[in-house]
C-alpha cells in the first residue's frame, strides 16, 4: 500500500501547529512561575506579618517558657490562623520545641528551621519542604523583658497545587491563550492553504527533485541562460551564459549595470521586453540573443534571456555572402562583356574597322593595367582575385575602385589570407553602397605589412559615420541597408571579431575629407613566398 506523503503546505501546518503549542506551553510556564514568584512575595509578607503580631502578645511571652503553655497559648493561636489566612500557626521554645500549633500533631516536635537564624533572635522568612509539602514560612522572635530570647512564632503556608495555580491564578490569560491558539489556528491554516496553491500540492521532497533536475539542466545545455528580476538583478547564471560572456566572479545578485560586459549588452539583458534574435557581439564572439519576459499569474518577475554561440555560423553564412557576392560580381562581368560584344558585333556589321581596333585596344589596356596593378601590388591570390571581383561590381553601380600606389600585400599564410578575403570583402561592400549615388563616387583601398602587423584601409566617398553611431555600427545588427542573407548588420561585427580573434583591432579613423575610412590591424604570423607562375614576367 503506498504510503501517503505531506504536501508541503500540509508539513508547514503541522509544523506551525507543533510550534505555536510549544510557545503556548512555554508561556503557559513562565505564567505558572510568575504565579509562583507572587505568591512567595504576597505571602511571604503576610506571614511575617502574623508571625510578629503572634510574636507580640503578651500571653505569649509570658507562658512560651512556661510547663502547660500549650492550653494557654491555644487561644491566640486559632485566633492568628483564623485572621491570616496561613495554614498553620505555631510556637516554640527556645530550643525550637513547638508546644502550641493549630495542628495539634505538632505540638512536641521539632520545628523544622531551614536556614533560618531565629534562634539567635533574627527573624525569617522563606520557602521550607514539610512533610513532602512546599511551604513559604515566616519566624519572628519571643524577647523577653531582659533582651533573651523565649522562643519564637512560626507562620506558613502551603504552595496551591499546580492545577489550582493554573486555573486560579490564570485564568484570564487562559482565556486569552485559547483566543491566541484560535487565531493562530486560523492564521496556520490560511498560510498553508495559500502555500499549497503556490506550490501546485507539491511535497518538499518533490520541489527539492524539481530544484535539483532544474539546476541538472541549466547547467548542462549548451546554451546559456541568463535570469534577470524586476530590479535588474541577476537571479539565474547557467555555466554557458558565463562561458559565452566571459564572467570570472560571482554574479549571482549582482546588478546587471555592475557587470563587466559592453554597454549594449547589459542594456540588452536588463531590458525586460521580448526580444528576437538579436545579434550582439562579446570579445570575440557573436552571439544571437533571445528574451522573453517572465510572468506570473499577470505579474512580471523580470525575464529570461538565452543566447547561442554564433561565430561560425556567422562567418559560414558570411563566406556565402561573399560567394554570392563574386557570383554576382561574375554576372556583372558577364554583363559587361555582353554589351562589349555587342558593341564589336556592331562595328563589323558596319564595318567600321578603325573604331573596332580603338576600342580592342582600349578594352586591352583597361583590363591589363588593372589585372597588372592588383597582380604586382597584392601577392596574395585570394585577395587580389577578391579585389578584380570588387572592381567589376564597383563598376556595374558606376562606383570607381582603386588600389592606392603604397599598397602592397605579400602572400601570407592561407588561414590569415581566409580571414583577409572576408575583411576586406565586407569593408568594400559597405564602402561601395556608401559612396553609391555621391559625386564622385570612389572607394580607395590600402594594404601592407607595418612592422609585424599586417594593416588593411578602405575609404569611401559616402556620407561618413557620425561620431555618436562609431560604436553602434559593430553591434547589434545595426545597419543602413535592405534584409539580407544572413541577417543584418552581420558584416562590421564579423570584422571585429575576427580582428579580434587575431590580436588586432579595427578603428574608424578620420578620413581628412567627406566619408569614412576604415582601419584593420592584425598580425602577421609569417608571410609565405609567393609560387612561380608561368607567363610574362613582372616588370
């Protein structure tokens, strides 16, 4: 038979009833005890009171030392019980021989003194065990005319039995405590009715497997997961959210503005509205962002952003870009030498002979001087292939694309010369629908090794970059341009990461003129020498 377990709400009732029976029983004691302390002093008090007024009766001190005192003193004895209240009256002699008591069983026995000093004439009073019984008692001194001491009074009276304390003494806060034990009932059972909505009936065992599979699972996907609570706090880190920032320290209830990261990342996580696919860039890497904001029951309790690594597929989805981008720089070649074929096709037609060799001869050299600047300039064939591809593009938009006279590129080594193609493929993409439509219309591109760096410049006539979007334009997504394959605003972030990923760095500089000119430094690893090629030979 499978035992039935506590809910949670259940365990805190039980709980909070077992506590508020213990506070109940504590105050029940310390009653109990105050009880007790007034008494011993209210008491106390009134038999000292008896036992002096006792002690004083001239019948006393005339016959406590007398033979047969017992008779005679019987009288002043009743008569002290009865106007005090005590419970038993005594005399005894000097020598603490009780010969008068208003227990008749007494008379002849020894009193039972304590730590009192009565006989030596000090009176007393205290709480004495008599038979088993507690007692508060009270010795007051017999003087004789001469100053010696004839006997003394005793006074006591017994302790009320726990119960009668309980039910006499207290019986207001009985009533009082039973009103508090109500409430308190109450109070315990609303608490765990509402607890047990809070956690859908669930027992404490169950939400600690839940807590512990929860914590399992943040900490084993790949993606990262970040937790933020309505006052921007940090409440939930997985290890690949801490991977993927970068995060060292402990961040769990910190700000999110205290945080090490960029200025559009923290915005970025402390924002509470949804947000998709969102492309921020973080050291050297590009991360696609996603958030949604969290509620419960209506209330918002902040948000909950993932993130995903994205650098690779970034730069894949870049290379296909470039392809797409040299596919179309193909069609415009494609494009070009058709409308130069039909031209030639036309000069035989009509026969113009002479016009037909100017223009072979001029198309020659167009081609040859450019195809002879890019190729003894830039060593490297990607690149230069990457630059008379440009070229042709640049063209078909009525853009001019030139290589500044100091440029010059070595061949370098193939992952650097991957990495240049797609530098410099995107710095002149951006740079030519830049300067598209602007008089003139001209992008200029520099290259060369500086010391162990290798720098590339490329400079546009467009409308520049103001000075407030210099940062902007490297995160984001930011971008000026249509949807494209990839994304937007993939091309500049991917610059700087792979910058970055090298040890350099990319800066927009001042141009000196109109438009924008964009610096990239990287080092150079270690320059290869460039193969033999058949052919002419460099000038």
């Amino acid at each position: 038979m499978r035992r039935t377990r506590l809910t949670l709400a259940g365990q805190v009732l039980v709980l909070q009833l077992v506590v508020m029976s213990g506070v109940l029983v504590v105050i029940a004691i310390i009653s109990v005890r105050q009880s007790t302390e007034t008494f011993q002093a209210t008491r106390g008090s009134a038999m000292r009171s008896v036992a002096e007024y006792t002690s004083n009766v001239s019948v006393v001190r005339d016959q406590v030392d007398e033979v047969g005192a017992t008779r005679a003193l019987a009288p002043t004895v009743d008569r002290s019980l009865q106007l005090s209240g005590a419970t038993t009256v005594a005399i005894a002699d000097a020598n603490g021989t009780i010969v008068a008591s208003s227990d008749p069983q007494e008379v002849g026995t020894q009193a039972v003194l304590g730590d009192s000093r009565i006989q030596e004439g000090r009176g007393w009073s205290g709480d004495l065990t008599i038979d088993g019984a507690r007692v508060v008692v009270a010795h007051a001194p017999v003087i004789g005319d001469e100053g010696t001491l004839l006997g003394f009074t005793i006074a006591s009276q017994e302790y009320p039995r726990l119960w009668d304390r309980i039910t006499d003494e207290t019986t207001d806060l009985a009533l009082f405590l039973g009103i508090g034990a109500l409430a308190g009932g109450l109070g315990t059972w609303w608490v765990s009715h509402l607890l047990k909505r809070r956690t859908r009936g669930l027992g404490s065992a169950e939400i600690a497997t839940l807590a512990d599979h929860r914590e399992a699972l943040l900490h084993s996907i790949g993606e990262g997961v970040v937790a933020i609570d309505p006052s921007g706090r940090v409440t939930l880190l997985n290890d690949g959210a801490r991977a993927l920032l970068g995060l060292r320290d402990e961040v769990i209830g910190r700000p999110v503005q205290s945080l090490d990261l960029p200025d559009d990342v923290r915005s970025l996580l402390a924002d509470h509205d949804d947000a998709h696919d969102e492309v921020v860039v973080v050291g050297d890497r590009v991360l696609v962002v996603n958030r949604r904001a969290a509620r419960s029951h209506g209330r918002g309790i902040g948000s909950v952003t993932t993130m995903r690594d994205r650098t690779e597929l970034v730069s894949l989805q870049n290379q296909l870009s470039s392809n797409l981008s040299i596919s179309d720089t193909l069609r415009a070649q494609t494009h070009e030498f058709a409308n130069r074929l039909h031209t030639i096709s036309g000069l035989v037609e009509l026969e113009e002979y002479d016009e037909l060799a100017q223009l072979l001869g001029t198309l020659t050299r167009e081609r040859a001087a450019l195809d002879a600047r890019i190729r003894d300039r830039v060593e490297d064939p990607a690149v230069a292939a990457l630059l008379v591809a440009k070229s042709s593009a640049a063209t078909e938009v009525a853009v001019r694309l030139t290589l500044h006279d100091a440029a010059h590129l070595p061949a370098v080594a193939p992952d650097l010369s991957a990495d240049l193609t797609t530098v410099i493929g995107n710095l002149i993409d951006n740079a030519i629908d830049a300067s598209r439509g602007q008089d003139p219309a001209q992008v200029e591109v520099t290259m060369g090794v500086v010391g162990r760096d290798v720098v590339v410049a490329v400079t546009d006539t467009g409308p520049g970059v103001p000075d407030d979007l210099r940062d902007s334009i490297f995160v984001r997504g930011f971008s000026t341009k249509p949807e494209v394959l990839g994304g937007r605003g993939i091309g500049l972030p991917l610059v700087r990461v792979i910058a970055a990923r090298r040890g350099g760095r990319v800066d927009v500089v001042d141009p000196g003129q109109r438009g924008a000119r964009f610096e990239v430094r990287v080092p150079l690893v270690s320059p290869i020498p460039r193969p033999a090629t058949s052919g002419a030979p460099r000038p």
